[in-house]
C-alpha cells in the first residue's frame, strides 16, 4: 500500500495533459498581396496556429447618411495561409457609427455584417481548399462538404469598437442582435483598458469572451505622453485591482509609429519613421533639423517626433503581469502580422509563446 501511495503521483502525471493555449497573430493589412516563403517560413518557426483576420471597417458616411464598409478581402487571391489553421473574422466598427445610428437600426446592422461575413468567410474556405469550377460539378454540394469538414476551423467572430458611455445601449443592442443571427459562432468583443478596469461605468458587453488589448493605452495627440503605444507604468495602473467579469484572451504589440507635432499640436502619425532616422533628418533631440517632403508630407525645421515602439525589457515583464491577471486565456495574441517588426521582437514573442 505504501508503495502504492508513493507511485500515486507519478500515475496520476502520466494521465496528466496540460491546457493547451493557441499562438495567434492580429493580421491587419488591406494592401500587402507580397506573401512570400518568408511569412511560411516564420508561420512554422513560431508555431503561429490561430490567425485574427481583419475583414473590414463599418464606418458611418455622412452623404449617404448610413454605415457603409470599407476596405475589404474580396479581391485578395493570395490568402490561403490565413486559414490554414483556426481563424476568427475581425470586423472593426467606428464608435461614431453608434453616434449616428438610430437605436432601431442596430439589428438592420447586425444582419448586414453577418451576411458580409459569411460572403466573405465562404471565398476564403474554397480559396483555401483550392476549389475551381469544373464542367458538370455539383458546385452547391462540393462548397457543403468543404464547409462541413473545415467548420471546426471558424468558431468564433469579433467584433472592434472603442465604445464609449454615450453609445454603449447601441452598441451592446447591436451585439445581442449579431449574436442571435451567429447562434452557431462565440461571439468575441475587443476590450480596451479604460473599459477593462472601469466595467461598472462602461458596462460588460453581451458576449462570450473579449480579448483584452495591452496597447494604445495612452493620448497620441499630447505631448507630455511618453508612449501612446505602450507604457509599462499605465498598464499597470489599468491591471492593478481589477477582475474582468468575462473570460479573456489577451493581446500585446509588436508595432510602433512615430508621433508628429509642430508648435506643440499633433500632426499626424508616422507609420515609417526610419525613412525620417535614416536620412539623418532627425537630431538627437527628435527635432527635424531641416525641410523636407517624404512621401507627399511637409516636415519643417524645428518639429518634433516621438518614436513609439515598445521597450522589449518591458515589454516582457508587461506581459508577465497581464498574463496573471488573465487566468482563462485561451489565446496568447501579437499585433500585428508583419514579418519586418516581427524580426525586432521575435525573442520575446518566441518566450511568451513557450511561457503560455
């Protein structure tokens, strides 16, 4: 008996298969059709096995006095290695969409996304079987069987807004109303950190699970912000006390700008900053030192720029934080798929990865 007490532990290990957590990437882009060997190639090496897809933005147009999308998969041929492995729909919809749109129209919208979903969710899958019509094909039944063999796939859809305490009733209407015509999909929700920590006056939204983003956490357009993209200390300040009433995964950057400003005013963002740092035209200040025009953009003598890209040192130890506070994550997730800014960081990626 007592032999057997000793040997327990170690049977009980044997039987023991610990949770498996998803390594998944943000896939953000509209206009880079160049997928090369060097994405497959870095896909493997990451073991990258789940892929959020961005599918379109909904934003409100004053003309047509409506919300209308933009930008859009359609014509993208080269996709297939988004949906390879698991995959969620992402659909980005602007808080001012919810600031315009009339309160009995939420569920008009719902359908409208769901129907644009689905159209674009079935070009993928036979995009990724490689389906092509052939001469007397049963085209209806070949696209069924592909859809019942790659469902399990495509479970879930999310859905991005910044919402605010003025359109939160229309906003949560709207994702009951796409809930009930998903019945067979979770239904995910981006939550950022003001939300996260301030649930009681912001509200839970009405869905399954949200992805908690550990980025954008501060004012762009000040410049007194040290780092709008990400800072340790206010991440910690969001994270310090609080407990989501919602299952979360989580997300962190690996992508950064510039921020531009001139007199003290906020210019715009610099997505390419190096182009700047490269030829010497900023100083160590983060003064332009001369005039100059790089891609159809004025840069005066004396402006300032402020490079935001996360510190990897804190970035690592940011993540270890928010990974405690997030006990029932299933996916571990980096924005966004760029194999450029992927080279920067893939130490720390590759560690958060093995860690969770």
């Amino acid at each position: 008996m007592r032999y057997l007490i000793l040997l327990l532990p170690f049977l009980l290990g044997c039987h023991h298969h610990p949770k498996q957590h998803s390594h998944a990437f943000y896939y953000w882009k509209f206009d880079d059709q160049s997928f090369s060997g060097v994405d497959t190639a870095l896909i493997s090496q990451l073991h990258v096995d789940h892929f959020y897809i961005h599918y379109f933005d909904v934003d409100w147009s004053e003309s047509l006095d409506m919300p209308i999308p933009k930008g859009s998969r359609y014509h993208y041929s080269n996709n297939a290695f988004l949906v390879k492995g698991s995959y969620c729909p992402v659909v980005f919809i602007t808080n001012r969409t919810f600031e315009q749109l009339a309160a009995d129209s939420c569920e008009w919208l719902a359908g409208k996304i769901t129907d644009k979903v689905n159209a674009m969710t079935d070009q993928f899958e036979e995009r990724a079987a490689g389906l092509e019509y052939k001469e007397g094909m049963n085209w209806q039944e070949e696209k069924a069987k592909i859809k019942a063999k790659r469902a399990p796939l495509h479970k879930e859809v999310q859905i991005d807004c910044d919402w605010t305490p003025s359109t939160r009733d229309k906003y949560f209407h709207f994702l009951r109303a796409f809930k009930a015509l998903n019945k067979d999909r979770e239904l995910s929700a981006t939550i950022r950190l003001y939300p996260y920590k301030y649930y009681r006056k912001m509200g839970i939204p009405p869905i399954d699970r949200g992805m908690l983003m550990c980025y954008n956490m501060d004012r762009i357009d000040q410049m007194a912000t040290a780092n709008s993209v990400f800072d340790e200390k206010v991440l910690n300040s969001y994270l310090s006390g609080t407990h989501y009433p919602l299952p979360l995964d989580v997300s962190f950057p690996v992508f950064g700008w510039y921020a531009w400003f001139r007199g003290g005013k906020f210019k715009g963002i610099i997505h390419d900053g190096s182009e700047l740092a490269g030829a010497g035209l900023i100083n160590s200040n983060n003064i332009i030192s001369r005039d100059t025009v790089l891609d159809g953009r004025f840069y005066r003598e004396g402006d300032r720029v402020r490079r935001e890209y996360p510190d990897s040192t804190t970035l690592k130890s940011a993540i270890d934080l928010a990974m405690k506070k997030v006990p029932e994550y299933r996916h571990v997730t980096f924005y966004h798929w760029d194999p450029t800014l992927i080279a920067a960081y893939e130490n720390i990626i590759q560690e958060t990865f093995a860690d969770y």
